[in-house]
C-alpha cells in the first residue's frame, strides 16, 4: 500500500496546536443527535451537475475541481450565483451550474488547447450572474496552468491522468498535487510539511460519485481520502462542540477577519478538521455499526451546514485558491 501523506502530517499538528483544541467527548453526542443525516449524504444526481456517462464527464469534472474554491463575498457585497433552467445556484452549485450552462452553450472547457489560453472575456461570460466570483484572476490563471499541464505532460487529457492512477483515488489526489501547482495544497509548520490536497482529493471522489464506482470512478481505497478541509467544516465542528478556537482566534473569526494562508491558525483548523472527522468515522462505527467513509463524513458535516443551526457565527475567512 502506497504512502499517502495528509493523516500523518496532520496527525504532527494535532500534537502540537496552540489555537485549536480538539474535544473528543464531543464526538459521540454529535453522532448521535445529528447522524442520521449521513445517510442522506448525495450523489452526482443534482440538476446543476453534468454527467453523460462518457469520458467527457470526467473532463467536465477535472475543469469543475480546478475553480472549486472560495465563494464567500468581500463584506457588503452580494453573494456570486448563476440561474440554471430558472433556478438560482450560489457557491459549488453555482459554479457547476455556470460550468454545465457554458458546455452546453458550446464553451469547449473541456478542451485543454482551449483552456492553455481561455480567453479572459469567455471566462467572464461563464461567471456572469449576480455579483462577481472572488479570485476570478487565479481561477483564469490556473485554468490555463490545467490546460498547459495536460498538454505537456498528458496528451492533453485528463483521461490519461486518471487512468496512470490505476484504480487508486490516493494516487490521482497525490499525481494532481504533484502535476498541478493550483492543486498542491500543502503548508510549512514548524519545519514540517503538511499536506491537505482538498481539490485533489474531491477530484477522485467526485469521479466515484459520478460514474457510480465504476470505469473511471472505480478506486479500490476511496476510504483512505481523508476530510476535504474548507472553511465550512470547521464552522460546524465548532457548533458541535468537537472544536474549540482559543478566544483570540475566535474574536478573529467570529469578527470576520482574514486569516492569512498558511499561518499557524489557518493550519490548525484544517488539520484538526481532518483529524476530529478521522474521530467521527469511529464514531459511527461504533455508535451505528457502520463504516463510514471520510468523505461521507465531510458531506454529511457539510450539509449540516446548510441548516441555520450551524450557521449561527461565521466560519474562517481565508483568501485562497486551496479551498
């Protein structure tokens, strides 16, 4: 079994936080006043994802998970979203919803000659909706960095990218991070490196999800991927009592401050995200008797997200193209 290196690097982390304390106690109330909702964890079947059966939908995937990342907008200004077959798509959705709307208007995006030199015009007419997407200048940026590494390295297709994966999502999560600078989510701490690899990660399990485990989303260690560790993620941990911030950092976050990329702060809630979700699908398992993955566990958090429960205080702001 290859190596993977997120839960170890994590793990140095979680020993060694100074802003973040994990709660263990916590974690069997959550499962059992909230898990019930894992088990309505989603599929791919949404109306504003693009799913043929095909190759091209894995294509349609890599574009989707290159821009997957910080929808959240500058105080004062109006949440970025899209209509799609009348429908308003904010966040995630609402960047599916632009990108499976400009495929089917003819945008070739999934096309790597295409994307190695995206006109800025064409990018700005798939975002245009209400309000304005945040870092529109490194999605462009790293759209084209994609195309220019497919065409380099990989024939110019991402197809051939997953299948040199062999049926393992760790090994697609650690070739992105290793082909793709825009996917090599990753952070120095105290003389170490600490990987995250968020969209890596989501790459492969978004591809299960899409082809329901089979061709190109078959992978035979889906359960080893750890959480996807976001800024919503967190914002529910804490609710549930699994994180607690120290009160200088929860003054920060709770006043909505920016937390620079990379600082020790930043850091630690994402690596003791990564770890308590670890906690969680024990938790489950013995709670319930079942096992769960991490990326059900993530979903499962995320959706609990969407509830106003949860949403109560802010979760941390972070300018960034990792997540």
């Amino acid at each position: 079994m290859e190596d993977f290196p997120v839960l170890p690097s994590v793990r140095a982390v979680v020993e060694t936080a100074r802003w973040v304390r994990f709660h263990p106690e916590a974690v069997e109330p959550a499962v059992e006043g909230w898990g019930g909702g894992i088990n309505r964890a989603g599929g791919w079947e949404e109306p504003f994802h693009y799913a043929d059966g095909t190759e091209e939908t894995a294509r349609w995937i890599f574009v989707l998970d290159v821009l997957n990342h910080c929808f959240w907008p500058d105080p004062g200004e109006p949440v970025w979203g899209v209509q799609l077959e009348g429908e308003f798509y904010s966040g995630y959705a609402g960047l599916a919803a632009a990108l499976k709307k400009a495929y089917l208007k003819g945008f070739p995006i999934t096309d790597a000659r295409y994307l190695a030199r995206m006109p800025e015009e064409d990018l700005r007419a798939i975002f245009s909706g209400t309000g304005s997407i945040p870092l529109f200048e490194e999605r462009l940026r790293n759209l084209r960095e994609a195309g220019r590494v497919l065409l380099e390295r990989w024939g110019g297709d991402v197809v051939r990218l997953i299948e040199a994966a062999e049926g393992s999502a760790c090994r697609l999560a650690s070739l992105c991070a290793r082909e793709f600078p825009s996917f090599r989510d990753q952070a120095e701490l105290d003389g170490r490196t600490v990987y995250f690899w968020k969209r890596a990660q989501i790459f492969a399990a978004d591809l299960a999800a899409a082809f329901r485990g089979k061709g190109l989303g078959a992978f035979r260690d889906l359960e080893r991927l750890t959480a996807f560790a976001d800024y919503k993620l967190p914002q529910v941990l804490r609710e549930l009592g699994v994180l607690e911030y120290a009160p200088e950092l929860a003054g920060k976050v709770d006043r909505r401050e920016l937390l620079a990329p990379g600082s020790r702060e930043e850091v630690e809630i994402r690596a003791l995200t990564v770890w308590a979700v670890e906690r969680l699908k024990e938790a489950f398992l013995e709670k319930t008797g079942r096992r769960v993955t991490a990326s059900q566990v993530d979903h499962w958090l995320w959706s609990l997200g969407q509830q106003p429960p949860f949403r109560k205080r802010p979760y941390h702001r972070c300018r960034t193209i990792y997540y």
